[in-house]
C-alpha cells in the first residue's frame, strides 16, 4: 500500500509539469493566430481606403528630409522673393502723359531682363528659368528678342514664330510682362523686312491681342550700321516712322489699345528727333538704349528733350559695360542711369540673360562647368553662377543693397 501511494505522487509529479507546459504553448498558438488574424484584417480589400488615409496621415506628419531640404536652400530658387504677379496687380497698361500707368490711372515702373537672342539661349525658353526671373530675381517683364537676320526669323518664320509663342505663354503663366522685340540689328533699315514684320505682327496681336500682358516693340535699333554713303542713311522720316505707322496699324487692326513701343535712328538714341514728329495713336512709347560705359548725361539730355515733347519711354535695353557689351563693367555709372530712371518712373529691361555668349553684360555664367545641363536647366542658379553683372542687376530687380564680392 505504501509503495503504490508513492508511485502515484511520483507520477503526478511528472505529469504537472508537461500539462503546464502543454497549455503555454496552446496559448502561444491561440496568441499567435489572433495576431495573424488581425494582419490580415488591415490589408483586406474592405479596408484599403482606411489604410492609404493612415499612410498619407504618417507622410503628413513625418520628420521633413532635412537632407534635401539643405540642398534646395543652397540655391536661391529654394524660396521665392516676389510672390505677388505684376499683371494681376496692374492689369491692361496704358499711357497718359509721359507715364505708363495700370489700368486704374496710376504711375507704374516695370523692370526686368531681355534675353539674349531667341536663335542662342536654347532650351532657357522653360517654365523653370521663367519661374526663376518672376519670383527669384523678381522681374515685372520680360523681352523677347527675335533677331531678324542671323538664322533667326527671316531664314526660319515658322519655328522662331512658334519659340517666341512658348516664350510668350510662359510669361503669361507667371503673371510677367513680355516685350515681343522685333530685332532689327544688322540689316539696319526697318523698312528692310517691312513685309515679313507686318506678317509677324498681324499674327501675334491676332492670337494675343486680348491678353493685358503683352508689349510690342516693333523695332529694335534701326541704324545706318557704318555706312558712309548718304543715300542709305537711315532716318525718322524717311524710313523709321513710315514703317512705325504700317506696323502700328496692323497691329491696331487686331489689339486696340496693348503698348507698342518704337524705336529710334542711331540704335534707338534720337529719340528726341522721334518726340518731334510722333507717330499718331494711343499707347505708344519710344525706346531708348544706353550703355553705361559709352553713353551718359548727353543721352540722358535727349531723353529729357523727348519726355518734354509729350514722349512717353521705355528703355528696353541698356548694360553696365560699354556698347559692345564687353569691357569692364561701369557700375557707378549705371548707378547715375538706374537712380534717373527711377527718378522718372522709366521702366528698363537690362541686356541680357540666357545665353553662353561670352559678353561681359551676361548675366549668367552659361559656359561654365559649376553646373551640369541639367543644374542649368533645372534654372536653380547659386551665386556662383551668376556674373558680377548679374549679381548687380540682380539687387537692383529686387531693390536690396548690391554688395561687391
């Protein structure tokens, strides 16, 4: 009796263990199943929706790439300076007295960049540069220059008619101005491509008539070039001002009242002689161009002499080299032009942005290996990228100190 009593204590001794050990391990499987179950539920079919909120609320509130983010602030593009959209702000231009003013009446000063030729600055015709020149270098209006000679227009209407139409349509997404510049330069005589400019005109002013942000500039500096026979010698009268009318009419015909700017003999420098015998209409203004190593008080005297005739002006390019656009650059004197203009509330576009020219007036170091093509193109320019120039004509856009470095 005594020997079965303790053979039965002995095997329940043993037996304890393994049922306890039994039961964890049921209730490690039941876990385990409840766990599966319940991974399975957040990715059924019925609660897709539920799923992609809670992944686009964790996205919404993850830390932010601070990597990335330090990439971007190392160019100036990573903020934008100027928010606000000129052409919301002013809306239809027009000209009273010797002022372009908004639509309500008031005094308005634009300031912006020409580009290089339409023919040389490649794919700088882009979203990204445009965007760049509106909120980065704070441009109120950007020119369009289509040279006629030089593979340009005249060789090839219908692919530079449809680049400077790309140009136009970005500067109408930024809420810019935009100077279509017909760029007569080497022929000289406007009335040279009479035929092919009312050609352009007639077609530009009929697809854009109606938009408040486009400016023409029907003639860029008509010139004699250095010709010594004075049968060919351009002049107001005689070759400026009849071509100013015809392309004015045409353009009148589609867009009756956008700005039309006209050019001047001598690379659009008499425009006093132009002020002395106008051109009838509405919303016209003269042009004049300096060039702040070649030209000084004298000029500035003959813009005087044309704003006291009644003339309205636009200067549509000047530079801060002399007039080959090389040369040092002539800073303090472009300090004196800059601070008459702003005196007059005279609005200048500075020559020039977007090509890999090597003139000392370009803004930008195009040619150069700081960025890869498609840095350039990205159009995030880091300070090293922009010319002495550039940097310059930079702080005078967005109106803060220029600081020599």
């Amino acid at each position: 009796m005594y020997k079965k009593c303790v053979v039965c204590l002995l095997a329940i001794l043993f037996i304890l263990p393994v049922l306890s050990s039994c039961s964890k391990a049921s209730v490690l499987q039941n876990d385990t199943a409840q766990q599966d179950i319940s991974v399975q539920d957040t990715v059924s079919p019925t609660s897709t929706q539920d799923h992609m909120e809670t992944a686009a609320s964790e996205e919404a509130t993850a830390p932010a790439d601070t990597t990335a983010a330090s990439e971007e602030t190392q160019y100036p593009t990573s903020t934008a300076l100027v928010t606000s959209r000129p052409v919301d702000e002013y809306g239809h231009l027009q000209v009273i007295g010797t002022n372009l003013c908004d639509e309500k009446g008031e005094p308005v000063q634009l300031k912006g960049m020409s580009l290089h030729g339409l023919h040389v600055v490649g794919d700088f015709i882009s979203k990204a540069s445009f965007q760049t020149l509106a909120q980065d270098w704070g441009c109120s209006v950007i020119r369009l220059p289509l040279y006629t000679e030089t593979d340009c227009y005249i060789k090839y209407p219908d692919k530079y008619f449809e680049v400077l139409c790309e140009g136009i349509d970005l500067c109408i997404d930024q809420g810019v101005y935009v100077i279509v510049d017909w760029h007569i330069l080497y022929d000289g005589n406007p009335m040279t491509y009479l035929t092919e400019s009312l050609d352009l005109f007639n077609k530009i002013s009929e697809k854009y008539g109606e938009s408040p942000n486009v400016i023409y500039e029907i003639c860029n500096e008509p010139n004699s070039g250095k010709l010594n026979d004075e049968t060919k010698v351009v002049t107001w009268s005689k070759d400026v001002k009849p071509y100013a009318e015809q392309v004015t009419a045409a353009i009148r015909a589609n867009d009756p009242d956008n700005i039309i700017i006209i050019g001047s003999p001598n690379w659009s420098q008499d425009v006093d002689i132009a002020a002395a015998d106008p051109v009838e209409g509405t919303n016209l203004m003269y042009t004049l161009h300096f060039y702040a190593g070649s030209h000084g008080q004298e000029l500035r005297d003959k813009m005087e002499k044309a704003m006291n005739l009644g003339a309205a002006i636009f200067v549509t390019e000047w530079g801060d080299t002399n007039s080959t656009g090389n040369g040092p650059l002539y800073l303090d004197e472009s300090d004196v032009w800059l601070d008459y203009l702003d005196e007059n509330m005279i609005s200048w576009c500075n020559w020039s942005i977007g090509s890999s020219i090597a003139e000392k007036s370009n803004a930008l170091k195009m040619s150069s290996a700081i960025l890869t093509p498609e840095e350039k193109s990205a159009a995030h320019w880091p300070e090293n990228f922009l010319t002495t120039s550039g940097k310059y004509v930079r702080s005078k856009l967005l109106g803060i100190p220029y600081i020599e470095s």
